[in-house]
C-alpha cells in the first residue's frame, strides 16, 4: 500500500521506515479504458504501488513506531537531507530551489507550473528530469576527474563506478537512470580491461541485466524508445557515417596534420635563405 500526500504537509518528525497510522480512504489507482491512454495502474503496479489515498490534513496520520533502518531507508533519508540542504541554501528564491531538486536529484514536485510550461515551449524540460544524458555526463566527469587527480587505472574505476552508483541510489533508481548507469559501468569496465567500445554490445548486456531484474520492463515504452534508439543508432547510422563521411574527416585530419610541418619547413627554409643573403 502507498498513499500520497502533499509535501508540505507531512509532519517534519515523519522519516522514511517509520510505522504510521492513516486515517484516510484508500483506493485503486484510477484508470481510464480509451484505447491508447496512458495506463496509471500499470504504471504504479510496476512500482509496487497498489493503492493510492489523499491525505487532508496532518492530523489524520500519527507516527506509531520507527523500525530498524534498513538500505532503502538509509538512502531516502539521505535524499531527503540533501534536498533540505538545497531548500536552506535557496531560501530566498524558491523557484530556483525547485528547479535545483528536479535537475540534480529527479525532484519535480516543487517546480513552478507556469516555469515547467515555460521549459516545455523552449524544448528544454529534459532538463528537468534526471535521465541517461545527465548520468553519461555525470559519469564522463567522473572518469576525467580520476585521470586529472593521477589514479590509477584501478582506483580509477573503482572512484567513477562508486560515485556513479551512489548517486544513482540517492535519485530513486528510476529505470532511464538505471540503463544509463548500466551502460556507463561497462563502458568504465571494458576500458579498464582495454576493450573497444561496441554501443551494441554495451546496449544489448544492459538490457539483459534489466530485463533479469525485471522481466515487465520490456513492456515500458521508455524501454523500448531507448534500445530501439540505440539500435538505430549504433546499428544503422554509424555504419553509414563509417563508410561515406568518416574517410573525408580521416583525410582532412590528416591534411590538417600535415600542414604545420610545411609550414614550418617554408620559415626554416626562408630564414635560411635570409642568413646565406
């Protein structure tokens, strides 16, 4: 069972694995049965959500007990604590402190209507959402850091994949930042054991790592936009661009390579000259 609430409203005192009592009407999650409407219940269920309710006021839910802290729980504190961090640091300007929640830890529930309408008319809300481009960045920085600080290759990949996973645990492990990560980690891993990268192969191990967590995501069209993408990608538009535009860029890099060796045997000729004359 899961219910929802308004944010505000949740008494400060109430942390995540406390034992409640809700005062409240529990119900499915509605759905609505027009062919290709989006299918909430499906949705939740994929979750582990069953149940949705309302909360009207903070009276109506009273904390009984707080169990032992588990993985889950230890991580949704630390969620928590980070996003008060960010609200404390942006006290005067809340819109900015919603618009940090949602592009560094995948919280959008306090950005602002009319400025998520406005990310929607410029084309940028992806920014908004925490999903495979900022993870490859993330990741991407990581890696550079670990070689600008002079690691070695080990502790390299043992400092990119730590950090990478810890903040993947921290935004809620959603499955467009679990791919990304997936793919990121045997990329690090396959260049740690000198390996070519194969965006194919990279895909396809990622994908076979999800589904055996979770056969049903091959259902969610989120899963399916994003390895057809690839495959379309690495499968199709690579391979052409290898064999009609890649030649011409190896041989304008090659030119361009060439060029300052003349040049410099030109002066070097030139000064030459000067000191025979």
């Amino acid at each position: 069972m899961s219910f929802t609430a308004h944010p505000e409203g949740i008494p400060p005192n109430l942390h995540a694995g406390d034992e409640v009592a809700v005062l409240t009407e529990a119900k499915r999650p509605q759905v609505f049965k027009d062919e290709g409407a989006f299918d909430r219940r499906t949705y939740l269920a994929q979750q582990n959500v069953d149940l949705v309710a309302t909360l009207r006021a903070t009276e109506l839910i009273e904390r009984i007990a707080s169990l032992a802290p588990t993985t889950g729980t230890v991580l949704a504190r630390a969620r928590r604590r980070l996003r008060d961090e960010i609200d404390v640091l942006f006290a005067g300007t809340p819109p900015a402190a919603g618009v940090l929640r949602a592009m560094l830890l995948g919280d959008r529930r306090f950005v602002d209507k009319k400025e998520a309408v406005d990310f929607h008319k410029t084309g940028v809300f992806h920014l908004l959402v925490v999903a495979g481009l900022h993870v490859g960045a993330f990741a991407f920085a990581l890696y550079g850091l670990g070689r600008k600080l002079r690691l070695s290759r080990v502790w390299t990949m043992l400092f990119t994949l730590t950090l990478l996973f810890a903040y993947v645990a921290v935004v809620e492990q959603r499955a467009p930042v679990l791919r990304a990560a997936m793919m990121a980690a045997i990329v690090v891993l396959g260049g740690f054991f000198f390996r070519r990268l194969e965006l194919l192969d990279s895909a396809a191990v990622a994908a076979l790592f999800l589904l055996a967590a979770r056969p049903l995501a091959v259902r969610a069209s989120s899963f399916q936009l994003t390895f057809v993408a690839i495959g379309r990608i690495a499968g199709l538009a690579l391979p052409w661009l290898e064999k009609t535009v890649q030649p011409y860029v190896r041989a304008l890099q090659s030119l361009r390579a060439s060029q300052p060796g003349a040049r410099q045997t030109i002066g070097e000729r030139g000064r030459a000259h000067l000191e025979d004359g």
